[in-house]
C-alpha cells in the first residue's frame, strides 16, 4: 500500500477515534480558530491605529486582547513542541491575512488572483491543522518535484494540497 494512503487511513481512523471518545469537536475548534483569527486581526488593528494617531490607549488595549487569544488557542494547541506554538499562530495569522487580500480582488473583479489567493489561504489553514492534529512529520516531507508528493502522486496537487484535502476529510463544519 503506497506510504500517503496509510498515512490517510491514519489520520481519518485518529480522527474518528478522538471524536467518539470526544477529546476534540472539530467543528467547535474551527470556529475558534477563526475568532483566533480574528483577535489577532484585533492587535493588529489596535497597533496600527495607535501608531497612526499617537495614541498609547491603543497600545494598551493590545494587552487584553492578546492574553484572550492565548487563552483560547490553548483549548486548540493542548501540547506542542519548540516553536509549534508560535508557528501556529503565525500561520493563522497568514491565512486570515491572505484570504482577505482574495476578497479584495475578487471584489475588484480579478477572480483568477483571488482564488489563487483563497487556495493559498486554505493551505496555510490546513498546516495549521496538520501541524496541531500531529499530522505532519517534517522529516517526511521530501521534495520530488514542483507539485507531487512521491512519484507515484498522479494527482501532483503538492504536500499543501493533499494536507488540506485531508482537513477537508476531517473538519465538517455543517456537523453541529
């Protein structure tokens, strides 16, 4: 059996098996990765806004906001090792901050740019996923060419693109 496909099977009977004995509600925890999202936008907001009009209150208000959004992204990064947790965050950031630069183009009409930017914020998002559910092992990840996995990837949607299509398997937002 090619190595990806055990590695799929894995991961969807991992994800099985933590939602039967209800260690993690997937749909709960996207929603609160994207207020995650949204509280990081919030500090960024308040920096820029202090530094625009000289305003230290501003500044201050950074404070609060960045300790509710440490605390809730402990209830989605329970463990993690060396640098995860600001890679976590981080990439949150990064695909909040992509995906809002594909609005902005799709609102001007440039379609193909904004979905290129969608897709791209969908694959920043997956990592995240990956990186928290102990999906990735980065010793794993060998280069064969642009877009495939190994060399049997007919597929060649890249190691981004199949992370997120296991995402996809995993997270069903409609599941209340």
């Amino acid at each position: 059996m090619d190595k990806n496909i055990g590695k799929l099977n894995e991961f969807i009977k991992k994800v099985d098996d933590m939602k039967k004995q209800e260690k993690m509600d997937l749909s709960s925890d996207q929603d609160l990765s994207i207020a995650i999202m949204n509280l990081i936008s919030i500090e960024e907001h308040f920096f820029f806004t202090g530094a625009k009009l000289q305003k230290t209150e501003y500044y201050d208000m950074i404070k609060d906001v960045r300790e509710l959004r440490k605390e809730l992204l402990q209830k989605i990064i329970k463990e993690y090792e060396g640098e995860v947790w600001c890679i976590s965050k981080h990439l949150l950031a990064a695909s909040m901050r992509v995906m809002e630069v594909g609005t902005k183009q799709l609102g001007i009409g440039k379609k193909k740019e904004a979905y290129d930017l969608f897709d791209k914020a969908y694959n920043l998002y997956s990592l995240f996923w990956g990186l928290n559910m102990n999906l990735l092992n980065v010793g794993d990840i060998k280069k064969i060419d642009e877009n495939a996995v190994n060399k049997k990837d007919e597929e060649k949607k890249g190691f981004m693109g199949k992370l997120g299509d296991l995402v996809k398997k995993a997270i069903d937002c409609c599941i209340e």
